[in-house]
C-alpha cells in the first residue's frame, strides 16, 4: 500500500502534460527565433543590400563614364585625321572626297562635321545618308551652326562645349564642339545610339548632362527632345562646384533620397551621372519581411499541431521507463526493454565513432604513447631530471635539394617535396620506435629522438645501445632505399645523413604554454648533440657519437676515435667517435673507409677540415 501511495502522489506532482509543455516551449522558441531571424536576417540584408547598392551604383557610373569617354574620344580622334586628311589632299580633291565616304561609312552614327580650312572660314562635311535614314532635314546644318556660331567661337578660343542638338532636328543629336592646333575649332554632330544601353532605366538611372545641366543622354527621350535643363537642383550645383573628379554621395533630390555616382569627363565638357532611390533598395526586403511573418504563423500553427500528436508517442514511451523505474524500486531487476526508436543512443554511438577517428588523427600529430601516457597522468607537469641519449640526424645537402626540386617541378615541387620527405621520415621514425625511443620533432628535413626519457630500457647503457642500433639501422634502410630509387629520378633523389649522439642528464618534461604543449628535452647534452651531428660533413662521417655515449657502448659496436673537437661553451676538448657497425655482427663495414665506400663518401683531409663554416662553435684537435 505504501508503494501505492506513492506512486498516486508522483501521478498527482504532474500538474502540466508533456504535450502542453512542449507546445508552450517550442511555440515560444519558435516566435523568438523566427522573429529575432526576421528581424536579423532584414536588418542585416538591408545594410549588405546598402553597401552593394552603392558599390553596383558606383561601379555602374564608372563603366558608363568609361564608354561614354571612350565613343566621346573615338568620335574626336577619327573627326581630327578625317580633318588632316582634307586639310592636306585639298578638300575638291577626289582623294578627299573618298575619305570623306570611307569615313562617313565607318562612323555612321556621326551626322556632321564642321572644322577650319586654310583660306576659308569654315568647312561644312555632311552625312546625307545619316539624314535620309533618320528622315531628317540635313539642310538644317547650316542654321544650327548659325544658331550656335558661339559656341564654336568658344571652341575656337579654347574652350570644349557639348551640346544637346535634339530639339533642333527632332532627332536624338548631340553636338561637340572643340578646339584644334591653331586657330579654329571643330564640330561634330553625332548621334550617341552606341550608348543608349549603357543609359537605358533600370533600377539605376544613368544619364549624361553638360557642364551648363542640360540633358545630353536620358532614359526618358522627353527629356531629351525637349532640351530638358537640371541646373538648377541642388545636387547638380554641388556636383559642378565639387573639384572631385569621380565620387558618391546620399542627396536629397526634391525630398528623394537617392545616392548619386558621377564622373566628370575629360573628353568633352560633360559629367555622367548614376542614381538609385533609397527607398527602392528596400521594397523587396519589406514585402520579403511581411511574408516572413505569415510564414511565421502558419509554422506556428502547424508546429502546434505536430508538437501535440508528437509529443503523445514521447508520453507513451515515457510512461513505459516509469513503468520500468517502479518495477526497480519495488525491488524487480529482470527488465526487458525494447528501444522504439533511434535517437540519443545512436547520436553517441555515431559520436564515439567520430572521436575514435578525430584520436586517430590526432596520434599522427603526437607520439602515441606519450599522449597515452600523459592522459593516464604517467607524466606529470613539469620537468624531471633524466640520464637519456639524445640523436640529432641532418638529411645532406637538402638545401640543394630543394631547389633542385624547384627548379624541376615548378609549382608542382612542394608536394613532391613533401612526399619525398615523407617517406624518408617513416623509415627514420620506425627506425627510432623499434628500439624503444621517442621522436621528439621534425624540424625541416632534422630528425631529434631521445632514449631513457618517457620510458627506458632499464638503464643508461641499454638506453644508448638503443640510441646507436637505431641509428645504424637508419644506415642501413637509407641504403636500401637508394638501392631502389630509379638512377637520375627528379622526383626521388638519394638520400645521405649525417647522425650525432650525446648521453647526459636532460631536464625532460611538457613544455610549452597553456594551449599547446609538448613532451622534450632541454639542457647542454642536447645542444652537444646536435653540434655532434653537425661535424658528420667535415669528418666524412655519418654517426658520430660522443665520448659519454661510447662508453656505455663501446663493448657492443666497432667505433673509431675521430679528432677531439672544441666546443664553444666546454673548457676541454670533447672526443667523439665514427660508428662502424656492430662487434657482433659479422657482415657489413668493419672499418671507417668501408663505411665509406659504402655510402660513397669520399675520404676528407681531417687537418683542413673546415668544422666552422656553419656554427663555429667547435674546432678539430690536431694532436
């Protein structure tokens, strides 16, 4: 009875269903998200929509400004030779006459040209076909000009003037008037038919005016026929007072909002002028904003629905687990539980496959064993004083190397690089694991490993037995791999290195910073070490190890005693020693020259060894 009244009290704690919680929380969840989305999503449309419009406005101001100078300054140039050539051949010549219609059938879009003579006033070159395609009066050249004789008076003195001749022949025609060499000008009446597209109304209206306002190109051709004149707006004033030559600004023209591009052209007196209402950038986003909001409640009321006849086959399973709980608290065990559905199980299943491979990844990036060792807390923050022997190796001649790839592939030659490096470094670091050391880092083409640090052998001795068995079997997978390299491949050169050995006391630990940390070796045995490695090229050599390493190993490998070297930093001399193979071994080099011959090193003067051109911080003992 007790177990009954309790479970009656747990069915009397519900006061609020599971379908009425879910349809309240998501329902809340959804007007806040698909309200704050809305309001983000037009918000931040409307300032990227802004800066868009007006880098679109700007950019479409300055093609327009760039083919209008170009037709502008293609009309003058080929007006001007046209000019020389009548000039020169006489304008009654039949020479002339026929540049005259060669001319006229390359520029069709100009209907006149008036320029100065010598001995007359003025000569009048008239495109008759242009006028009886366009139904125009071509009689009328001569009372325009007489109309206009200031203007090209003007021109003559120097002055560039652009004219809208439009309402004067009914028909779409701009007349440009300019100063030529000597005294005179010219004047071409043309039809600007090539820029109509460039102009044409879209969203952004681009038109052309002169200096003086009036309209020379429009999208609304009332404008045009009309003579339509725009001076007298204010942005036209600023723009005209404005020493910029090409700029956009946000006006206000006659209580419209517009940014406006413009760009003052050289080629004729005139200014190309872009703009786009500001009120217009936004209406799609308004009418996109009001259908958000009816999406909006109609994903509500939808949502509703499905929350509540969802939420039932949640309450039902739930009901099952209770069912399930009671049973355990009453002291039954021995539950069959069938899962109905793939969910939060399965998502971690997927979860962990995931993770096991991010760690797969992630040991090719660390030593393995370090890292396994670091998370079971073998290894401790902090350094600790180890007796370890420490190996440097140096791949020879790898600066040559590289360019030579550079050189052979182009841009090709990192990934050969690096592919060939690759499996250099994976033959070297098995080399280093198969006998128990750690590879603390690559850098560059540089190999450093250490022995008797994360773990050890069992003592200092087998630790540097295990440092120089190692590097001899580097030795000896370098020559069978160069045994298989294909003769003169660019792709795959030989390989030679040079390896050094120290045995010393090292502070080893993880060293780094809070984000990024790594186990190494620090202290004067590691910095011998790779100042061992390095005297491998002036020695002839390819392992050399020290005196503290030879004697803990000098009973197990055939070594012969090179110079003694005089490191920056050590008050005596330190002996080092070429390794030659194993004593127990019965095949293979015995001697330092069958080393030698083997890796086809050629035997060096040791006396004039040069042991400084790189660091200079050792010299060989000479007695």
């Amino acid at each position: 009875m007790g177990k009954l009244k309790n479970n009656r009290l747990s069915d009397k704690f519900i006061r609020f269903s599971i379908g009425a919680k879910l349809v309240t929380i998501i329902t809340i969840l959804i007007l806040v998200s698909l309200g704050t989305i809305t309001f983000l999503v037009s918000y931040m449309v409307s300032q990227d929509l802004e800066v868009s419009a007006e880098e679109n406005n700007f950019e479409i101001n300055r093609r327009s400004a760039k083919e209008a100078e170009y037709t502008i300054s293609g009309v003058r140039s080929n007006s001007l030779v046209l000019m020389q050539i009548l000039n020169t051949a006489g304008t009654d010549s039949e020479l002339a006459q026929q540049a005259a219609r060669f001319f006229f059938e390359q520029n069709d879009q100009i209907a006149a040209l008036v320029f100065p003579v010598p001995g007359e006033d003025r000569y009048f070159l008239v495109n008759e076909k242009f006028f009886f395609l366009h139904d125009a009066d071509a009689m009328l050249v001569d009372s325009y000009y007489e109309d206009n004789h200031r203007a090209y008076t003007r021109a003559a003195s120097g002055e560039s003037i652009f004219l809208n001749a439009a309402s004067f022949f009914n028909i779409h025609l701009l007349a440009l008037f300019f100063p030529v060499q000597g005294d005179g000008a010219i004047s071409i009446l043309f039809s600007p038919v090539h820029l109509n597209d460039s102009f044409s109304s879209r969203l952004n209206q681009t038109y052309l005016i002169n200096n003086d306002g009036d309209i020379l190109i429009h999208p609304d051709n009332e404008m045009i026929i009309t003579g339509a004149n725009i001076v007298s707006r204010q942005y036209i004033r600023n723009i005209r007072i404005n020493p910029m030559r090409h700029r956009q600004e946000l006006y206000d023209d006659e209580g419209i909002k517009k940014y406006i591009a413009y760009t003052k052209l050289d080629a004729g007196a005139s200014i190309v002028i872009t703009s786009i209402e500001y009120d217009k950038l936004f209406e799609g986003i308004k009418a996109t904003t009001r259908r958000n909001i009816y999406l909006t409640a109609a994903v509500v009321f939808i949502s509703i629905l499905f929350i509540w006849f969802f939420s039932k086959t949640i309450s039902v399973a739930l009901k099952i687990l209770s069912n399930a709980a009671r049973k355990i608290e009453g002291g039954y065990f021995e539950l069959e539980l069938e899962p109905r559905s793939r969910d939060e199980i399965g998502f971690l299943t997927t979860s962990f496959q995931r993770m096991s491979k991010a760690l797969s990844v992630f040991g090719r990036f660390v030593n393995r064993e370090i890292a396994v060792k670091a998370m079971r807390g073998e290894i401790k923050p902090g350094g600790l004083p180890k007796h370890a022997t420490i190996f440097f190796s140096d791949i020879r001649g790898f600066t040559e190397k590289s360019e030579h790839f550079t050189n052979e592939f182009g841009k090709g030659a990192s990934d050969k690089i690096v592919f060939w490096l690759n499996n250099y470094f994976t033959q070297m670091v098995d080399c280093v694991e198969k006998t128990s050391g750690v590879v603390d880092k690559f850098i560059g083409d540089a190999v450093m490993a250490h022995w008797g640090t994360a773990y050890t052998a069992g003592s200092p001795a087998k630790d540097a037995f295990n440092g120089v068995k190692a590097a001899l079997m580097m030795r000896k997978a370098l020559v069978q791999m160069n045994k298989m390299r294909i003769p003169g491949d660019p792709a795959d050169p030989l390989i030679s290195i040079g390896s050094g050995l120290n045995t010393g006391i090292v502070t080893a630990g993880q060293i780094g910073s809070d984000l990024r940390m790594e186990y190494t070796v620090i202290g004067d045995p590691v910095n011998l070490a790779s100042r061992i490695e390095a005297l491998n090229k002036p020695l002839g050599t390819d392992i050399l190890i020290s005196e503290d390493t030879w004697n803990l190993v000098k009973y197990f490998f055939i070594c012969e005693e090179m110079p003694s070297v005089t490191v920056k930093g050590k008050e005596k001399p330190v002996r080092i020693f070429a390794v030659v193979n194993h004593v127990s071994v019965t095949s293979g080099p015995r001697t330092l020259n069958e080393v030698r011959a083997l890796l086809g090193i050629t035997p060096p003067d040791v006396s004039k060894a040069d042991v400084e051109g790189e660091e200079k911080k050792y010299k060989i003992g000479t007695g």
